[in-house]
C-alpha cells in the first residue's frame, strides 16, 4: 500500500483530522488535496461514507450501505473507494477487495 493510500485510510478510519491529512498529503507530494467543503466526514458519518476516486484528480464523499454506494454508479469504470480506513475496488455500485 503506497503512503497517499494509508494516509487517506487513516482520515477516512477517524485517525486522522482532514487538516492533518492535507498536511500529510502535501508533505508527500500529493497532486490533491482534501476540500474541507466536499470531503468533511465526521465522526458520526464514519460508518456510512468513504472517499471514492474515479481518476479525476479529486475524491468524492460517497454514502455507503451495505458495502455499496448507495447513490452513485461507477459502472464499468476504474474507481476505488476509502471507506472506514480501508481501500476497496468499485464494481458498479459494489465495494470489493482485491
């Protein structure tokens, strides 16, 4: 797992605060950072959103139930998703580990 992974992974496990993160990220030479107006999840969310990327250059806060997106489609496209400090492979609207 490379370091970005483990440091969105930690945001998105509640071990880390979003400031932190973007510090992190920046530290490392991230071509991102976290939008503090897109990607909030707080500590009551944890449970229920992740961060999915869909190559775009940013990641966006998804709801999840059941371990899958609960209003998004990722279709036959590539797409992962940080969910509860976990990195998993979207299969259309599923969250799966390699």
């Amino acid at each position: 797992m490379n370091t970005i992974t483990e440091i969105i992974g930690k945001y998105t496990a509640g071990e880390a605060t979003l400031e932190d993160t973007n510090k992190a990220l920046k530290e490392e030479g991230a071509a991102f950072h976290l939008d503090p107006d897109r990607n909030t999840i707080a500590d009551d969310e944890r449970q229920h959103f992740g961060l999915l990327d869909t190559g775009t250059g940013s990641l966006d806060k998804v709801e999840i139930e059941g371990m899958k997106l609960k209003n998004m489609d990722c279709g036959d496209m590539y797409a992962l998703c940080t969910f509860n400090g976990k990195t998993y492979k979207v299969k259309g609207t599923e969250l799966v580990e390699d």
